[in-house]
C-alpha cells in the first residue's frame, strides 16, 4: 500500500499536470461495469489490444480509490505472452511539440524496472497477445542511484512528437525472453499521465467528445473491428468472438468456442454470449445425417484426468443448449473431453459433417493451392527468394479472370506454444498475401487467416507429417458463372 507521504507528495505532482493530461482515466479509479458480465472488469477507457484471448489485471472490485492495473510483462508457462494495454488520447498531440510521461508505479521483488510506451496515429489490433512488431516512443525505466525502496515511486521521461499522436499502448515490446529459468514478471501502474512542455492549447470540447464516447463502450471483454476506430459511433456493433466458423469446407462445418462462451471458469454457458451460438451453427435438426462430435479441450491443471473432466463437462453443456434450444437430439451428438498437452486456450469445438440433402445446392467450384514450408525461411514468415521460381509456378495456377476471390491461410505443426504457433501461421499467410497482390493484382483476397496448429493434414508425431502440416492455403474461388 502507498504511504499517506507519498501519496500527498504526488498528488501535489499531480494536480498541477492534471488540467492538461492527455490521457483519460489516468489514474485508474472510474471503473467501467461490463454489461455482459455485470461486473467491475476494467477500467473506463482502456482497453486490451487482443481482448479475444488477453486480460488486463485490475482491482475494481475492491472499495478503494486507489485503482491499479497490472500487465503481466513475462510469463515463464508462455514466453511469447505479450499483453498490451491501449487508450486515445483526448487531444491529439502536436508534432514537433515537447511532452513529459509520467508514471506512478510499484517497485517490488516481482516487479518489472522498465515500461515500454507506444504512440501512434492510428489504432493498434491483436488477434492473439505477441510481440508488437514496433519501437516504444518512449522506454521509461525505474533507474534510481539512490536504489529506491519497495514501495511507490514516480518515474518521468520527456520526448518530442515525431507525428500527430492520437494513441497509447504501454507494456513490453521486447522480444520474448531466452532465459533458461524464465520467470513472472508484472508491472503494477497506479497513474500515468502526458502532458505538454511547451504548450499546447487544450480543445476541451474534443476531450469531452472522446472521452463519452470511450466511457459508453461498456462491452470490454468484446472486439472492435479494426476499421471502428474507438472514437468513431460504428463501435456499437462488435465482432462476436466467443464463436467463430473457422472452415466451411464442402460439407463440413467446423465452429470454435472460446472460453468466454462459459461463465469465468465454471460449465455454466454465459447467458450473454448464448444466442450467438444459434446464430453460428445453422445446422438445423431435420438436416442431421451424420453424428455431430462435440470436443472439448481444456488445461487448468497439470492432472490429465481433471481437465478432461472439465472438457467433458463443458461440452455437455453445449450439447444440452443445442437440445433445449435448438430442438437437436442427444443422439446427435458425440461428446469427448480432452487434455491439452500444455497451457494453453480452452476451447470446444463443433465438428458436423452432413451428406448433402437430396435437393440440388448450387456450390461455387474451388481450387486450392498449397504452398509447402520449404518455400519460407526456417521458422520465419519471410519467403526464401531462392525459391520464387518455384512459388511462382504455384501460383501459376490462379486463373487470370475476372471474378477469382482467395482465401489465404496459414498452419503450422504443434511444435511450441499455441500461441506462437498462431501467430507464426497468420504472419505466413499475410507473407503469401503480399506476394499474391504483386504477382496477381486482378484476384481479389477476402479472407486472411492464421490456424496455428489447429487443423492438421497428417500426423505430428513424425517429421513428414510435421512439414505436410506447415503450410499455406490458398483457396481459390470461382466467379458463379
């Protein structure tokens, strides 16, 4: 706890900056109350850039009106784990203008000496919490040579705006440790504040705008696509990500449910997210030919027998809101529990596979083209250019007409960390993508998906199987006529 001294001292810091701080909720204490959870989940007016699958610690519920976040800056059960936190600034800063950052934060055993902070023009998006691919504006460290005691401590940097900054993200832009004994590392922030050294004039109406409209985003544990910028109106309608259709692949349906589809980490499904389940897997009743499987997958414990107890469970649960709800029946379905080998995201899936119904179905033909692993660098997204030659014979097969839609999409083996992986599939198919554009500009790309290890082609447990498995898809879409 803050000593009643420092606290008084740095409130006198802070009262003189405060009419001109940039950043809104700077201190934490406004607490936003999500409306699908009904709870004090985050604080108004910052956010995580990879809400899907990262949270920021904080402490709303607890009676105080000292609120901190945590961000976690290194994990040792997941190295690659980089959560960030982001908010807009209520004025955009002025280029070539003088600011000081100001940060009032924890020093203690556990906690990290450093703070990177990232301002930019436009607004940063995760799918999955990695490294962001970027230099910090400013990297504050908690450098002392008086070696300061455990405690709160106020650090401060200044720097000069190299553009017209209009957003913030702060936590750990370094790239994943190498340590052999990685460790838990966690940056506790109590306040933080930008403010102008050279004056600047402060459009009070602007502020105002910006931060209401920040304040009436209630849905926090939600995704704003990435064209919504957080002060445009078109934030209400969000990405529904706790359900996703991953494939639609001749007549297979494959649907991802993630974690947040159940409330925090009991069974029981969030009445919230629910509907939405009706509205991803079409499949009606009448039409079930096949059996429906219903997997879960779950690590919330080194214990193999508990978590797929929990995956087990998890998937009734599903299975009986299709039956209650969908009008589905119990023999429809085949229910299974897994243990995942290692931390990672709990999730269900929804695999149904239909013969197709006695009617004709107009379907539009496709082609697909794979692009081996051989053609990247080793465990890279870069392509080799000693091998364009042979891509470019691959992509010979594009036809050049009108009308042709790809859909790129990256996998990889499950050598790593889900994460890792995810990402590494998704930088590879955006890798693919540009080269497509280059080469192919009459096609158009609607879709550009990373998988990771999800959707294997063979067997992992041999090294052929592994490199059948590190891939690029590109299917191709022929125009219906």
């Amino acid at each position: 706890m803050k000593s009643i001294l420092t606290t008084l001292l740095l409130c006198c810091s802070w009262m003189s900056v405060f009419a001109q701080n940039l950043l809104p909720n700077p201190g934490f204490n406004e607490v936003n109350i999500c409306i699908e959870y009904a709870a004090k989940c985050a604080p108004r007016a910052w956010y995580p850039t990879a809400p899907f699958f990262s949270k920021v610690i904080y402490n709303g519920e607890i009676p105080s009106n000292n609120h901190s976040v945590t961000l976690i800056m290194e994990n040792r059960a997941n190295t690659s784990f980089r959560p960030y936190y982001k908010t807009q600034l209520l004025n955009p800063l002025q280029k070539g203008t003088r600011y000081k950052l100001e940060v009032f934060w924890l020093n203690t055993a556990n906690a990290s000496t450093f703070l990177d902070i990232k301002l930019d023009t436009t607004e940063t998006f995760q799918d999955i919490p990695v490294q962001l691919a970027a230099t910090p504006t400013v990297h504050l460290t908690k450098s002392s040579p008086d070696k300061p005691k455990e405690g709160w401590i106020t650090s401060t940097a200044t720097f000069t705006a190299a553009e017209n900054y209009r957003y913030l993200v702060m936590g750990n832009f370094s790239a994943p440790t190498t340590a052999k004994h990685p460790r838990d590392l966690y940056c506790y922030i109590d306040s933080i504040a930008v403010t102008p050294l050279d004056g600047q004039t402060y459009n009070t109406a602007m502020a105002d705008s910006i931060r209401k409209l920040l304040y009436n985003d209630r849905w926090r544990h939600s995704y704003s696509s990435p064209s919504a910028s957080l002060n445009q109106a078109a934030l209400k309608p969000k990405l529904q990500l706790p359900l996703r259709v991953i494939q639609r692949s001749g007549k297979c349906d494959t649907v991802v449910i993630s974690p947040e589809f159940f409330s925090g980490n009991r069974k029981e499904i969030n009445d919230v997210y629910a509907d939405q389940l009706g509205s991803v897997f079409t499949l009606k009743p009448e039409d079930v030919r096949e059996k429906i499987y219903i997997s879960g997958y779950s690590y919330r414990k080194p214990n193999s027998q508990y978590n797929e107890i929990i995956a087990t469970d998890r998937a009734n649960e599903v299975a009986k809101y299709l039956v209650y709800n969908m009008g589905f029946s119990f023999d429809d379905f085949v229910i299974t529990g897994y243990s995942r080998l290692h931390p990672g995201i709990d999730s269900i899936e929804i695999i149904s596979c239909q013969s197709a119904v006695e009617k004709p179905v107009p379907v539009a033909k496709t082609d697909t083209l794979v692009i081996p692993d051989i053609l990247f660098k080793f465990d890279s997204s870069a392509l080799n250019q000693l091998l364009y030659a042979s891509l470019d014979s691959l992509l010979r097969h594009i036809p050049a007409i009108p009308g042709i839609q790809l859909a790129i999409t990256g996998h990889t083996d499950n050598k790593g960390t889900a994460l890792y992986n995810m990402d590494l599939s998704m930088r590879r198919a955006v890798s693919v993508a540009e080269y497509v554009r280059r080469k192919h500009p009459q096609s158009a790309i609607t879709a550009i998906n990373g998988m990771g290890e999800s959707m294997p082609v063979a067997d992992n447990s041999t090294s052929q199987g592994r490199q059948k498995n590190r891939r690029v898809e590109i299917i191709i879409f022929y125009p219906d006529h």
